[in-house]
C-alpha cells in the first residue's frame, strides 16, 4: 500500500488521534495545568504504541515528564533514528482573539485550528504517522526511538540532565526533528541552522543618590550618558561587532549556501515596508538575509533609567541599567562570548561610575552540514512529497536544545519542519495547513526509505 492510499483510509483516525492531543491544555508554564501535562505524556504513550512502538514509558524528570518510546528493526546492523518533539504548548490567552475554542480543534478553509496544532502536536504527529506507515507496512528498515518533553516552551530546563542521565538509551545516528517552518507552502526549506545566545543585563552605578541636574550637571558623570556611550561603541559604522577577539571562531558561510541563500524569493523593498523602515544597516558585504541568519549580532534589548514618569523632574540620576544580547553562529561559545564581552564593557567605562556585568541565559548555534547522508535522505523526502527541491536555510532564532543534543549525544540533528508563517504558533487562531500537514508525512516516510538505503 502506498502512503497516499494508507493516509486515505486511515484520514479519519489520524485526525481523532490529532484531536485528542489538541483537546489537552498542556500548557507547561502554568501550575493549573500540571494534570493536563501527565495526561498529555500518557496519551502519547498510548498513540507511540499503537503506531508500532514495542515499549513506551513514562520517564520522571526534574520537572514535567519524558515520553520515551522505541522501535527496534528485526535486521541487524541498521541505523538509529531519535524523534525529538515536545508536548507542552504555549498559553491560549488572550481568548477573545479566539475565533474558535483553543482547546477544540476546528477545521475551516483546509485548516486545522487550536493551539498546539503546529507547534508542536501537529507537527509531533507528522513524525508518529510516518513511522507508522512504515512500520506497519514492514517497510522500516532501521531502529526508531521517540523522545518527547514537556518544557521546551519553558526553555527546556530539565533536558540537558535527562540526556546526560540516559545517554545509553538514547543513543542514535541522527536525531529528526519537526518543529520548524519551512519558507513558504511552494518554497519547501530545510532548516540548517540556528544562531546562538548571549544575554546580560548591564548596571552602571554613579553618585550615591539621584543629583539635581542644575547643581551638579556637567560636574558629575551622569550613568545613563555613561551607559549610552559604552553601548554606542560595541557596534562600528560597518555593522562589525568590536569586542576584540569576537569573531575569531565565527566560520564563512560556504559558497553554496550563499548560492542557496540567494535563491530565497525575498523582497528588500518589501521587507521594510513590513517593518515601516526606510532602510536597513547590518554587517557590511552581506545581504539581509545573511546577516539576519548566519551572522553574529548585537542588540540592546532594554534600557532604563532615571525618571521617566509624567512631567519633567531634573535630576542627574545615579544608576543606569541595560539588557543587551548577542545572536551568535555555529563554532561560537556563548560561554567564551559571554566573558569577552563583560571584560569588553568594564574596559569602556568612563571614570566616574562603576559597571556590573550580570550574565543571564545563552545557548549555542547549529549548523548541520548538507552533505551528510541524513541531510540528503530528507532533501529527497522533500523534493518528493513537494515536488521541487527544498532549500538549505538557516534561521536567525536560537534553539539551544539543538545544540545540547550535538554535545551531549554525539550526533547531528536534522531538522524536516513543516510549519508556515501563516500558522501563527504562540498566537491565538494557531493552525496547520492539513495539505502540507499530509505532504509533511510522505516526506518523513520518504526520509526513511533514503536514510537507511544510503547510510
């Protein structure tokens, strides 16, 4: 049976099954829902079992629970396969934006609407449907394992010590994951990579108490003038970021991803109009979506200080504060960045105030090569279930889970997402697109199919 006839007949439980994940507000940040978040973990328990798995389990963790489940090939030296997804959802509010309950899924204008519905249970369930077919149809010719979290909209605090404590069962070749978009519904994309992280907060310190700016202005250093001036230096006229030694292990974008790069449809006129800007500035010698994707950058994310409530109140304030952050690329550590940077700023100070560098949260970039088998097995899986070939396209955001998988486990990540912008994940009217929903399940099966033939 082909995997069109098998989403044929089996079209009406899939969607139930979708359903039924859909109905359970799993929504990880909010303490009411903790029983929805186990009932969550033990419906997929059920469905990973049904689809083929021989074991499925529960696992405890710091925090919400795991869902792990396996599949293991009757034939002998075949590759591993690890399914990542997450099972947890963002809040619904506000409701009144709702056009349709959150928590009842509702099909309208070939969509499917509710939260989770892309990110990231209808995308989890592209995965699980996949392996059925070819599971049931004794065409999976490689071990499948399953894991799925409940916290990754929390930041995934308890992931990196799960994989550190079951490194043994979750070994794999490659990891797949589906819970990223693609360019567009006819410009299939395969996400190669992710930027990392650097966040810290900045706070500068003057007099000991806010100073009346008549008696002690152009006297005193004031500490938001001192904060702006450290700031307006960390960037040049090119858009270069000048902390020394920053881009010492940033690596060039290869020429065929550039290639790639410049295939995207993109409209530079388009995007400031979006964006209501009349221009746009970033790193000198790249186009914006280079500079958007695959190269470092530095943003002051807040800045706050003296008074800024109704009226004027002329006061020379004494404390200044900022947080700024780094988008980083692969073969960066955000940890080195981080210690680079704090060293950066103390040596800017002026005298006259005192600088306190706090580092809060970062991640690491990904990039996963387009030459790996894996990588080319869901190329084929793409351009098969689409009908042309997808793109290689990083994207700007951070996924720093992506990373931990690479350092922690040892193996690449391929990341096959199917979600469109239209699908406004984290928004209310969340949705799938249920034609490149189906088209997502044949590019799965197909990955199969390529990957253990050509591994």
């Amino acid at each position: 049976m082909s995997i069109y006839d098998y989403l044929s007949a089996h079209k009406e439980r899939f969607m139930e099954e979708w359903a039924s994940l859909l109905r359970i507000p799993s929504v990880s940040c909010q303490a009411e829902h903790q029983g929805d978040m186990l009932r969550c973990a033990e419906r997929w328990k059920e469905l990973l079992l049904a689809a083929g798995c021989q074991k499925a389990e529960i696992l405890p963790s710091a925090g919400n629970p795991f869902v792990y489940a396996e599949y293991s090939c009757s034939e002998s030296d075949v590759p591993t396969v690890l399914v990542y997804a997450h099972y947890d959802v963002m809040p619904v509010e506000p409701l009144s934006e709702w056009k349709s309950n959150p928590w009842e899924p509702e099909i309208r204008d070939g969509r499917l609407y509710a939260r989770g519905a892309d990110d990231d249970k209808g995308q989890a369930m592209i995965q699980a449907k996949a392996f059925e077919y070819m599971a049931q149809t004794g065409q999976l010719k490689c071990n499948v394992k399953f894991i799925f979290e409940g916290e990754e909209e929390i930041g995934s605090p308890s992931l990196e010590a799960f994989l550190e404590d079951h490194k043994e069962m979750l070994k794999a070749d490659i990891i797949l994951v589906s819970d990223t978009s693609m360019i567009g519904k006819e410009t299939p994309s395969i996400t190669t990579g992710l930027r990392g992280l650097a966040y810290w907060q900045i706070e500068v310190d003057g007099p000991n108490r806010d100073l009346h700016s008549g008696h002690f202005g152009g006297a005193v250093k004031n500490p938001i003038n001192a904060l702006c001036e450290m700031l307006a230096q960390i960037v040049d006229k090119n858009g270069r970021i000048t902390i020394p030694h920053f881009y010492d292990d940033v690596l060039p974008i290869p020429d065929e991803e550039r290639a790639m790069i410049a295939q995207i449809p993109f409209s530079q006129e388009a995007y400031n109009q979006a964006i209501d800007v009349d221009d746009v500035f970033g790193e000198e010698g790249y186009s914006t979506l280079e500079r958007n994707s695959c190269r470092p950058s530095f943003d002051v994310c807040g800045i706050w200080g003296g008074y800024t409530g109704e009226g004027s109140k002329t006061v020379l304030p004494s404390k200044a504060h900022a947080k700024v952050s780094c988008r980083l690329v692969a073969n960066q550590d955000h940890e080195k960045i981080s210690r680079l940077f704090a060293d950066y700023i103390q040596s800017l100070a002026p005298k006259g105030v005192r600088v306190k560098v706090t580092p809060m949260h970062g991640g690491q970039g990904y990039v996963c090569p387009i030459d790996i088998p894996a990588y080319k097995a869901a190329e084929k899986g793409f351009e098969i279930a689409f009908g042309k070939r997808p793109l290689a396209a990083r994207r700007g955001g951070s996924i720093p889970i992506i990373a931990a998988f690479e350092q922690i486990l040892g193996c690449k990540t391929i990341l096959m997402g199917f979600g469109l912008e239209q699908n406004a994940i984290h928004s209310p009217n969340e949705s799938m697109d249920l034609e490149v929903w189906e088209k997502g399940i044949v590019a799965v099966t197909e990955f199969y199919r390529q990957y253990t033939v050509n591994h």
